[in-house]
C-alpha cells in the first residue's frame, strides 16, 4: 500500500473510531438492509398466500388448504430444526435475550432460514404474522454487520435494538414505533446513542419499505373512506373495551404457554412434526369457515371496513384465538404482532357493535382500531408503542385520545394480573429469566481510561537509534513504549516493530522513527474501559496511549483492563473459593503409613506427574514422609457433587505408575481423587483433612489471570496454607545436576538450604552455587549468611558447593544471566534480601525468570506462623 493509501486508512480509521460516528454510520447501513429485508420477506409470503388462494379455487379447498398447510409447514419445521433451530417462534423474544445478554446464536444464517421459513409457514395459511421473523431479521443482521465492521461492545446491543426497530419500523411503515418498541421493550434506555441509531435505522427502513411498494396493514387507505368517531359518552365503553383486552390478552399469553408445555411434555414431537400438524389442523379448520379466512389481509379488511356482522366477529375472534395460539406455540417461525392486533379489532369491533346497538351513538370500525393498540399493550406490556404504532398506520388523531385509554386500562389489568409480556413467557419456557436490572450498565462502561491507566510512562525519544531502543527493552519488562518528540506523541514501538527491522534491512544505527508505528491509536481520558477493550480488539493491539490532543498522559494495556475486572470481581464476590460447596472423596487408595508427615502432591497433568513425584519422593525419604497423590475432577457449579458422574479409568492407571515411583524410592504412597467445584478449595480441603506437612505443586511457569503471580489456583492455595509450600516448574530437560540458589536470609530462604540436601538426591554428584544479590553500588556486602549456608550444605551433602556475590539494580535479570553463564539445570528461590517471595507476590519475580529462563524453577514458601 502506498504512503497516501496508509495516510488515508489511518484519518479514515481515526474519523471512524469516535463511538457516535461509526454507530450512527452502521445504523444508517442497518436500516438499509433490514428494509430491503422486510421487502423481501413482505413479497415472498404475499405472493405465496395468493398462490394458495388461488390454488383454493382451481382444486377442492377442504384437500388443497390442509395438503399446503401440512406440506409448508412441515418443510418449515426441517428446514428451521437443521440449519438454525433458534429461528424458532416469533423471534422477538430471542432478540430480547440477546439484548439482556443472553448468550444466544443471532446471526446471518437465523436471518436467511428465518427468511425461507417463515414465508413457507405464512404462505402454508398459519394465521401469524411476518412481523415478528422482520424484527428477528433485522437485528440477526445487524449483529452480524457490527461483527463484520468491528463495534464497540457499549454499542453493540444499540445496533442490534436499533435493526429490531428497523425490522418493525419496515413492516408497518411506522418509523417512530420501532424507535419506541426500542426505548419501552427492548433496551430500556432513552440515552443519546440508543435513541439516535434507532431514529436513524427505523428511519431509512420504512423509506426503503415505502419505496418498494409495501403498504403495512393500509389502515390509512382504509379510514379515508370509513370515518372514525370519539364522543365523550363513549368513554365507558373504551374502559370496558380496555379491561376486557387485558383480560383476555392475559388469557391469551397464558394459552401459548400451556400450549407449550403440552408439547414439550406430553406430545415430545419433533419440529417438523409439531409444525406439519399445526398447518394441517389449520388448513382443515378454514375450510369450513368463510371464504375470507383464507386471506389474513381480507380477514383483516373486513373488520375494519365494518362489513362484517357481529357472529361473524364473534366466530373470528374464537377461531382465530385458538389457531394462532395452536400455531405460535408449535415454533412456528412467524410472529405473534398481527395476530393479536386481529384479535384486538374482532374484541374491539364486538365492543362497538354493542355500544352502537345500544345507544345509537359510536362507530363499531372505530372501535376495532382502538381494540387493535389494546390488545397489543396487554399482550406485549407497551402501552406507548402500542398507540404510536396504530397511530401511525392511521394517521387519524380521532383514534389518539381513545386508543390512550383503552392502552393504559389494558396494560394495567393485565400487569396486575401478571406482569411479564409475552416474550417473557416464552422466553421462561425455555428456562430463560432476565433481570429486572439487566440493561443496566456494565463494569467496564462505567469506569474511565484515566481510573485504570498507568500515569507513570516510560517513553522513548525519536532520535534514538535502534540500538538503544534494544537496550531499553532487555532492561525493562515492558513489550511496547510510546516515542516522544517535544513532548508530543509521535508514535509507538513495540518488540514486533523491532524484529520486522530485518525485513526492511535496516541496522542498529538507524533511528527508531523509521521502524515506529505511526499515529498509534489513542484514546481521550474519559472514555470508557469497554470502549478501551473495543479498540484494543479492534485494532490488535496490546497498549494505548491515553492523551489529550498530542499531550500523553498515561497507557493501558489489555493486564490494567483484566486487572480492574479482577479486583471488581472480588469486590463483589459475597463467597470465595473455599466457601463454595465442600470437595467430595470419590476414590482412595491406602498404604501402610510409615513416616512422620505428609506430602501433598496434587496430579493435574500426565506429562509432568513423574518427575514431580520423583521431586516428592525424594523430599518424603530425607524427611521421612508419606506422600498424598491427588487428583481433582472439576464438576460445573449446581452440580451436586456427591450425584456428579466422573470417569476414573485414566486417573486409575496413572496412580498405578506413581506407585510404582514410590516403590522404587521406598516411600508410602496414598491416592486419592476428589471431585469439586473449583481446584483450590478441593487442595484446601485436602490439607486441612489429612493434616498435611508440605505442599507440593506443579506451575506451568505463567499465568494469564492479571492480578495472580503464579495463577489463580496457585495464589489462593498460597495465601490459604499453613505449611511449607513448594511450587516446581519443569523445563523440558528434567537433568537436576547444576544447583543455582540466591540467598540473603529470611525464613523461605532458610527452608530452601533445609531442603537442598533432600532435592539433591535426584542427581549422583550435585553442584550447588549458592549466590548473594546485593545492589551495585553496595561495596562490602555482609557475606555471612551466605558462609554459614554453604557450610551447612558441603556437612550435608556429597558434592561441589560454590559461592557467589552478584551485583545488579534487577534481582530477576541476575538470576537469569547468571544460570545462563554458569549453565545451571535448577533454580532454587527462597528469599531475596526483601524478602524474595513477598517481593514475587507485588512484582511477579518468579514469572520473569520463569519466562525468559529455559531452566527448571523451585519456588519455596516456609510454613506460616499460626
């Protein structure tokens, strides 16, 4: 790429990286393809229903509708249970888990399948409605978008709420209803970014629909020609008509809910089946019904229009209750918004016709759409959508005061009766509960860049050479360092510029600035740490620098952000490890107890568990000790542990091989398995029930928990363990010949010389160099510890026993030079002069050398003091 390219990639990338710019750019996107998406879906099912129809005419009904209804849905039901089986239902439920963080597939495949499938199931004659699949579409591609074109995570469940009301905003070409359903229903949230990429999204997908020709229900075609009425008389009635919503709205949710569970346990029919039986039913139930019924929209027409009577009404409103509640609760891939809105006009038309009947004075098509909000506020639980959203198909202010009435009277009666919407009951049918406090903010968006980041920066200047940089580098544990000129930002380096220098055939001479990155990625100090996280994601990286303009002000890397989630965590935690449910002994296998103590040596990986127990071995034979071996096996949390189904068949074998180890070292050897909900407890447990001497533990030389100096197993069991504790990391090489050992007093100091002795057994003539790191500029350091320890040593063991005094500023670089100068096999840790451990639990020693040091590492932790 050219100089001009990268130049432009770099400002374009900068323009995009402000959360506002690039969420409003992808809502725009989003409400572009979620309109086109609702065209589609619009065109394939009309055009399916009127083949259906059609075919009505030509063949006999009572075998045409029930063989379409059967066929269709049936290769619904397969199609949806093969490629994308939560494209099940409506839909709208799914998106709202997903919204409160439920972790639930919603991608571009549920939006194809849900595509296919719901134009079959519609076209097949089911009474649902296409409206519920646009809303699941609509966010299922935007989701899918924000993973294409990398979104912040404080703006992800924006975007995919804002394709929701897209795909609502399509089907009734009603803009400011999907941006309410947003607001009420889904998020919760009325802040700047929620309202306006769904203002934007909704927007642009009702043009797009609008473009293409879709009309929504043609409620405003259908009131130009038959008036509207509201007299102040007729206020009862729409309390009536209000009440009688919520109660058979409540009614309603609680069928489908029945209806499931009889499907889920008594009738355990696969997808395909339960759905080929729905359609089949329905075909056979229109037939015998009037013509009308076989079109939804004709159906829909005649309610409204007023050209039906009132047992025709009453006949719709029965009928259709019971086959949209058979349909919706088979996991039809339709919605259930339209349906209720029939159901709604067939109650409110029952209502006026009666009022009409009885004091001559409201219009019974009036009535019907003001049924139609009511009922839907009492099924969904928005009372605000619900009157915007029949308003606006309307466009007639006659209907605004009365739908708001019988609106608020239907939520009210059926939130007292039971509060959850619908698509809380669906979603609890699956065993799917959401918080009530689940759209709430996270940890992450509501902590800043400037609490987290680190204010002490160590930088580099443009004008050193490469040569230098590498030096700075080897002296320091840092893997990236901003470049500074003037006291500006200019750039960054990392190790990874360094090492590409070769390609670009560029020698140490030459100055940084030519391998640097240039305009590093920043960020402002008051955005978010997950806006952090996102461009971190986003951009790869592992730093970033925290300024204002070019003034640099901090750094944080991806440890900081893992770090402050650690410590909220904690924080928050109302159980630590050892106070979840106690480990439970499922094996045991007992030897004659011969020694005087014991050592627990925990098994977790095969590779490694031989030469361990050769290290145990030997300690338990100078020490006269009997050694535990034990194994954990992990149970998932509400599992009960004493019920947990576990294979031992692996861990049997394993224990056959230890034993025989300690046949060979003469030493009792105790196995025994434990399952458990975490590790650490299940080790605690152990030491606290066999009274256990020393500890013996395996360390894999790092860990990735930031926070932890060893891992979060290790660091528990470590600050919980009264005995000795020793951890042991194994390089490749397994030789124990060449003994490196740092010393400078203390109590871990002390135990690591008592040891030595025991740990020398694994080699025939051991060479131990006992060495004292002191700072450099200390001229006579006090020698006599370490004279007193070698003399210790040479009474104790048959070998070569050597001293040395370091001098250093860094305590882990001269361990590390020094064992890669005198060719050392293991490092032995005790106590540096502050204390090396203490110092390894604040500064992670130990990791230092255990990472740029191919040696086998001895950790040693004295008993605590009670």
């Amino acid at each position: 790429m050219s100089a001009r390219g990268k130049t432009w990639e770099i400002k374009l990338s900068r323009m995009l990286q402000h959360n506002r710019r690039l969420a409003f750019c992808q809502a725009c996107l989003i409400g572009v393809v979620s309109g086109l998406a609702a065209v589609l879906l619009e065109q394939t099912v009309n055009w399916a229903g009127a083949w259906r129809v059609h075919m009505s005419y030509w063949f006999p009904a009572y075998v045409v509708l029930p063989l379409i209804g059967l066929v269709g849905a049936t290769l619904a039901g397969w199609l949806v249970e093969s490629f994308a089986p939560d494209a099940a239902g409506s839909g709208m439920a799914e998106v709202k888990a997903v919204l409160a963080r439920i972790p639930m597939p919603l991608n571009l495949r549920i939006a194809v399948v849900k595509i296919i499938s719901a134009t079959l199931v519609l076209g097949a004659g089911m009474p649902l409605g296409r409206e519920g699949p646009t809303v699941q579409i609509g966010a299922a591609l935007a989701n899918q978008l924000s993973n294409w074109v990398p979104t912040s995570p404080e703006n992800r469940r924006q975007l995919i709420a804002a394709g929701a009301g897209a795909g609502l905003a399509a089907a009734f070409n009603a803009p400011i209803a999907g941006v309410l359903f947003v607001v009420e229903e889904l998020l919760q949230d009325v802040s700047g970014i929620t309202l306006g990429t769904a203002i934007l999204a909704s927007l642009i997908a009702a043009v797009i629909s609008r473009l293409y020709g879709n009309q929504g229900l043609d409620l405003d075609l259908q009131l130009s020609v038959f008036r509207t009425t509201f007299f102040v008389p007729e206020i009862p009635f729409y309390l009536i008509l209000g009440i009688l919503s919520g109660l058979i709205g409540t009614l309603f949710n609680r069928s489908i809910v029945a209806s499931l569970n009889f499907n889920h346990q008594i009738l355990h029919l696969r997808l395909p089946w339960r759905l080929g039986l729905a359609g089949l039913i329905t075909g056979i139930a229109i037939c015998f019904l009037p013509v009308t019924f076989r079109d939804n929209a004709g159906l829909r027409e005649l309610l409204l229009t007023g050209n039906a009577d009132w047992v025709f009404v009453a006949i719709t409103l029965i009928v259709q209750f019971i086959l949209i509640v058979l349909c919706s609760s088979s996991g039809a891939p339709a919605g259930l918004l339209v349906p209720t809105l029939i159901l709604g006009a067939a109650l409110g038309y029952l209502v006026g016709d009666s009022e009409n009947a009885l004091f001559k004075i409201g219009v019974a098509t009036t009535y019907a759409h003001v049924g139609m909000a009511g009922f839907f506020s009492a099924v969904s639980k928005v009372p605000i959508t619900a009157v915007v959203m029949v308003f606006e198909m309307t466009t007639d202010f006659n209907l605004v005061l009365p739908m708001m009435i019988v609106s608020i009277v239907a939520y009210l009666v059926a939130d007292k009766i039971d509060h959850r919407s619908i698509y809380d009951l669906l979603l609890e049918s699956k065993d799917i509960h959401i918080k009530k406090d689940i759209h709430h903010k996270t940890f992450l968006s509501e902590i800043s860049a400037a609490d987290v980041m680190q204010r002490c920066v160590e930088t580099l200047d443009q004008s050193m050479t490469i040569d230098e940089a590498i030096q700075t580098f080897s002296r320091s544990q840092h893997h990236h360092f901003p470049v500074m000129k003037n006291g500006q930002i200019v750039g960054i380096l990392t190790q990874t510029d360094l090492s590409n220098r070769t390609t670009k055939q560029l020698t140490g001479d030459r100055l940084i600035q030519e391998v640097m990155t240039l305009e590093p990625i920043t960020a402002n100090p008051t955005v978010s740490l997950a806006h952090v996280l996102y461009l971190l994601n986003r951009h790869q990286i592992n730093c970033l620098p925290i300024t204002e303009g070019h003034k640099l002000l901090g750094i944080i890397t991806r440890s900081d952000i893992i770090r402050a989630e650690a410590e909220q965590l904690a924080q928050n935690s109302s159980q630590s490890l050892w106070e979840l449910e106690k480990s439970y002994v499922t094996y045991q296998n007992r030897s004659p107890s011969l020694g005087k103590g014991r050592l627990l040596l925990p098994i977790s990986h095969p590779q490694t568990a031989g030469t361990l127990l050769e290290i145990a071995a030997a300690i338990a034979k100078e020490q006269n000790y009997d050694i535990e071996c034990l194994q954990v096996i992990i149970v998932p949390l509400g599992q009960d542990l004493a019920e947990a189904e576990v294979q031992t068949t692996t861990s049997h074998h394993l224990f056959a091989q230890l034993r025989q180890i300690g046949k060979n070292w003469q030493v009792p050897i105790h196995t025994e398995i434990r399952v458990a909900h975490d590790v650490a407890g299940a080790i605690l447990d152990t030491l606290q029930e066999k009274h256990i001497d020393l500890l013996l533990m395996g360390w894999k030389g790092k860990t990735f928990t930031s926070g932890k100096v060893f891992s979060q197993v290790v660091d528990k069991v470590i600050h919980t363990a009264t005995c000795e504790v020793i951890l042991a990391k194994l390089n490749h090489k397994r030789s124990f010949n060449r003994w490196l050992v740092p010393l400078a007093g203390g109590p871990n100091s002390t135990e690591a010389i008592h040891l030595l002795p025991a740990l020398t057994q694994l080699s025939s003539y051991p060479e131990i160099n006992l060495c004292q790191i002191v700072e450099s500029g200390e001229l006579t350091p006090d020698s006599t510890y370490l004279a007193s320890s070698a003399e210790f040593l040479r009474e104790k063991i048959t070998g070569f026993v050597a001293t040395t005094t370091i001098h250093s500023h860094s305590v882990a670089e001269a361990i590390i030079k020094y064992a890669e100068k005198d060719h050392s096999d293991v490092i032995v840790l005790g106590a540096t002069r502050e204390n090396l451990f203490q110092q390894a639990l604040h500064g992670n020693i130990p990791e230092t050398i255990s990472t740029k040091s191919d040696r086998t590492l001895i950790l040693v932790r004295a008993p605590l003091l009670p």
